[in-house]
C-alpha cells in the first residue's frame, strides 16, 4: 500500500489506524492533520484507517507577521 506524507511517498505493508502512523513518525507538537484535505478531529486518529493513494499532510503552526 502507498501512501503520501507531506508529498512523500511512503509504503505500509497493510492498512493501519492513523494513530499507529503517528506513533512511528513521532511528529512535534503542535501539528494537525489533513487526509486527501480533509481536516482529522485529534479525537478521530484512532479510528481513521489509512487507505492505498492517501495524501496525509502534517501541518506545523508558524508564527510570525
């Protein structure tokens, strides 16, 4: 299975929760996440299954003016 990550492409050997992605990738806090631009509620990451051709961007807040 393909998937993308912020334009990367990265391959799973099978489908598996959002969360378990996250625990592998280890992003910093602050991030939120979007799955082919769809925003994904912190509370949904357990839940959301990652399919084959999922986009999955980690978005890092910026300060700054």
């Amino acid at each position: 299975m393909i998937i993308f990550i912020n334009q990367v492409q990265k391959e799973l050997s099978e489908s598996s929760p959002l969360d378990e992605l996250l625990r592998e990738l280890q992003p910093k806090n602050p991030f939120a996440i979007s799955i082919n631009s769809q925003f994904i509620a912190k509370a949904h990451y357990v839940t959301t299954m990652l399919q084959d051709n999922d986009h999955i961007e980690i978005i890092s807040p910026v300060t700054g003016g």
